[in-house]
C-alpha cells in the first residue's frame, strides 16, 4: 500500500512536472517575441493560469484536479512541488550572486549605498503604513505591514540589467550604480525579511527583540561572505583538481546548498546563503566555468520556481483587493523614485540622471516572488496578500523597459561632475 501511494505521488509530480516545463517555456516565448518583456513573466501568467485556482483546479480523468488545493497543506501546492520550486529558488540567487561584479561593486559603493538606502527605508516606511491605513494590521509595527514594507524594498536586478545590457548602458556611471544599489537593496530586503520571520516567532517587537536577530541576521550574512570571499580562490582551485565529468558543478551546487541550510539553520532566509556564497566566488575562474552549465540547469529548475510562484495566485481574491493592490503598486513606482533618486541628485547626478536610477531600481520581479514565498512559507501572508504582491511585482516590471529605454535614448550625460572613484 505504502509502495503503491508513492508511487501515484511520483507519477503525478512526474506529469505536474511536464505540464509545468510546457506552459513556462511558450509563456517566456510569447513574452519574449510578441511583448519584447522577460521571459519571467509569461512563467508567472502560465503559473496563474494552469494553477489550482484557474486550470489546474478541473477534475481530469483518472487524474482529478492536477494540481492539489488541499486545505491540509501551507500552500496551495503539493509539499513535493514545493520543495523543487525552493531548490530553483536557491539556483537562482547562487547564480545572481555569481554574476556579480565584486570589485566593481566595491568600486561604486558610495553612490550605490545613498542610493539604495533611500530605496530602502522610503518603500519600507510606505508599504508598512498602507497596510496599516487599509486595515489589514492593528499597527505599523505588525509582522504583516512590516513584511509588505519589506517586499516593496525589493529590486529586480536582472530585469533591469537585461535592459541596460540591450542599450550598452550598463557600464554608464547610472548602470553602474543601479547595479550595486540593487544589490544591496536585495540583500537588505532579504534580512528584513529574515528579521519579520524571527519576529512572527517570538511575536514580540521590541528592541531587546529585534536587535539579536538584525546582528544575528547581519552578523551571519558577512561571516559568511567574508569567509567565502578568504577561502574562494582556494576552493576554485581544489574543483580544479577533479577530473571526473561534472564535477566542478555539482561540489558548487552543494556548496550552495550547504550554505542555504547553513542560513535556515540559523532561522535566516535559505537564499541568503546562496547569494553570499555566489558572491563571494564571483570572482573566481570557477565562477566562469560555472556560466554556461548552470545556464543549462536554470532553463529547467528556475522556470519551476516562478510558475509555481504564479500557481499561488487566488485569481478570484483580487476581486476585493484590486484596490490595495494597485495603490501599492503606485506608491512602489513613486518610493523608488523618489527615495534612490534624491540620493543619486546628492552624489555627481543630474535630474536625468537621478530620473535613469529612480526608473531603474522600480522593478519588483523575481525579487519580490523570492520574498514573498518565505512569507507564504512561514504563513505571515495568506493567498489574498500574496496575489497583491503579484500584482505589484508584474506591474512594476512591465512599464519599467520601456520608460528606461527612453531615458537613455538621447545618450545625454547624467552626471554634472566625475563621481568619486569614478572613471567616465
């Protein structure tokens, strides 16, 4: 009986699986070559459409509904499902990690910090008070208005590269310093995150609460990127060393994931983990040879992340929180905006400038996806908060190309002097 109940287990996840590589595939190509938007995208919308809300919820033959509603599980997805989506999520960040430019983004750290601390606390400040004003927390000081603060902190690095990368923009002193910015606003979202979660489990927020779990958190993330950043060229060297076929790109895959249960171990975010042990190998000759394998191993398990993502979506919830959602939305353009372009005015920028940076750090993306699963995770938000996030993250993602394409059309300078460190 045992045998005969994980075997209908594997078999369904086997055709999830299928259906799920299908839908990801023409929904990135539709986006790619009809809308010229990220492949992202149509993943998510197949997501919402295949999921157990919409398609997915349909009795098949022999089947039943193909994708699990259970009310006995978190999420409304199968534990199984769930678990190779959190393992694209991993893949995700160790590769946006590895991408990274350490030296370059040690290079522009000043701009790049004012900007992304108004970046930071601006989006923070606004999404904790609107939830709190629509109802949805007693005070601003609520996990759930904290972790919504924390979600619109988010910056979508990849999009916007792809977009600086498409007009040989990315190494003007504006994509420079969007990219590091990005960064940090990632990895100071990320332990916001981390920091609401301990929170939600002590369910207290005070000071003598939240300060040991900020250094904890803080405290983790540079041990472990400091260590990796001492020990990288000695562990590129030691892969080099092995022969065997693969073997470079499965002892950094565990790598990764040693350091992700590292980081959930100590109650902290898995892709935390996975992000400072990519960084700290980026510049590495093992972070070269590693691009095109793990390109090949993304095209496969990170389209599973973001349609799973999208399957989480309750399409008929939005019915009574469209409102909220597009008021977030609006007020995540404006915060991010205002709060990474006043900052960019104060260090070398002019207003066209400050206008490139401010566009290039709205969009949510696959960021926000990542921020929002821990929270559905660890139950800080409900389906409902979820699809708003959704919301804001395709929104805010959609009207970003095109707007930067335009900003940087004219090729004007948006600086009115050399930024410090500074080659122009």
């Amino acid at each position: 009986m045992i045998e005969n109940h994980l075997t209908e287990i594997i078999t369904r996840l086997i055709f999830q699986l299928a259906v799920i590589l299908i839908v990801a595939k023409i929904g990135g190509e539709i986006c790619n070559r009809y809308f010229k938007t990220p492949a992202v995208l149509g993943e998510l919308t197949a997501g919402i459409i295949i999921g157990p809300f919409a398609l997915g919820g349909i009795d098949l033959p022999y089947l039943g509904p193909l994708f699990d509603q259970s009310p006995s599980l978190a999420i409304p997805v199968s534990n199984e499902l769930w678990a190779i989506a959190q393992i694209g999520s991993i893949i995700l960040l160790f590769m946006a990690g590895l991408e990274t430019d350490l030296r370059q983004f040690i290079k522009y750290a000043k701009p790049a910090s004012l900007v992304a601390s108004g970046g930071v606390i601006l989006p923070f400040v606004m999404g904790a008070f609107l939830t709190m004003q629509f109802g949805f927390s007693e005070t601003i000081t609520d996990t759930r208005a904290l972790f919504v603060g924390a979600v619109m902190t988010a910056t979508s690095i990849g999009i916007t590269v792809r977009v600086l990368s498409d007009l040989s923009s990315l190494n003007t002193p504006e994509g420079v310093t969007i990219l590091g910015a990005a960064v940090l606003d990632d990895v100071l979202g990320i332990l916001a995150i981390t920091i609401v979660v301990g929170l939600e489990r002590s369910s207290e927020f005070s000071a003598t609460t939240i300060i040991p779990i900020a250094l904890k958190a803080i405290g983790f993330w540079l041990a472990l990127t400091i260590i990796g950043i001492l020990l990288s060229k000695h562990i590129s060297n030691l892969f080099a060393k092995f022969k065997v076929d693969g073997a470079k790109l499965a002892l950094s895959l565990s790598l990764a994931f040693l350091a992700a249960g590292l980081a959930e171990s100590f109650g902290l975010a898995m892709i935390i983990g996975a992000f400072s042990i990519g960084l700290a190998l980026s510049s590495t000759q093992l972070a070269h040879n590693l691009h095109i394998p793990l390109k090949t191993i993304s095209s496969f398990i990170v389209p599973v992340f973001f349609v799973v993502m999208g399957m989480l979506v309750d399409v008929t919830s939005l019915q009574n929180m469209w409102i909220f959602g597009l008021i977030i939305t609006i007020f995540a353009i404006i915060s991010k905006i205002v709060g990474s372009g006043v900052p960019a005015l104060l260090t070398g920028f002019n207003f066209r400038g400050a206008w490139r940076i401010g566009i290039g750090m709205t969009p949510r993306g696959e960021v926000a996806l990542i921020m929002a699963s821990i929270g559905i995770a660890h139950n800080i938000i409900d389906t409902d908060f979820y699809s708003v996030i959704i919301l804001m993250a395709i929104l805010t993602t959609v009207i970003v190309p095109p707007i930067l394409s335009i900003s940087f059309r004219n090729n004007l300078p948006g600086t009115r002097k050399t930024l410090p460190n500074q080659e122009i």
